[in-house]
C-alpha cells in the first residue's frame, strides 16, 4: 500500500457527522476526501445508515484513526454538550434565521 493511497477512516451515518469529522481532522492538518453514497437530491429518501466516508492518505490513517476514536469518545462521554449548550444559548439569546 503506498502513502498516497486513500484508506476509510471514518464511516458518517448522515451528513453532519461528515463535516463535523472532516472539519477535525482538516484542523489536526489530515487532508480529507469525503466518498458519498447517496446523492444530495435523494438524501433522506434511501435510508442505508451509511451516508459516506471519509478518506485520508495512507500515510496519515494512523494518526486520523487516533482522532477518531478520541473525538467519538469525547462525544459518547458528553464532553462535547459543552457546545451544543453554547450554540443553544447563543440561538436563545439571538434567534434563529427563521425567527
């Protein structure tokens, strides 16, 4: 396998969790390819559990798997509420767009 070779390290239910472990291991300086199986006009349509996953260089799936694991840790744990709350104050003192 060389190390330019894309590997899975990430299999994302739905598109949020894609971007949301995208955007982390872009942070971290992962470069990140997102493979998506179901198109955008059908999402919601075809519930298959798998929305995509993400691809790194084979050189970097190591460390990106490491990120994973610690951020859905993290996540299970309730480490990340911290910002589900800010973001929900921040909706409640400001309002949404629709409001």
């Amino acid at each position: 396998m060389g190390t330019d070779e894309l590997v899975p390290v990430f299999d994302a239910p739905d598109e949020i969790q894609a971007l949301l472990y995208q955007t982390m291991l872009e942070e971290a300086g992962i470069g990140v390819v997102e493979r998506t199986f179901e198109p955008e006009w059908l999402e919601g349509v075809m519930q298959r559990g798998l929305h995509s996953q993400l691809l790194v260089r084979a050189a970097d799936a190591e460390t990106a798997r490491a990120l994973v694991e610690s951020f859905s840790a993290d996540a299970d744990a309730g480490a990340l509420d911290a910002e589900a709350g800010q973001e929900a104050e921040a909706k409640e003192e400001y309002g949404t767009p629709e409001s």
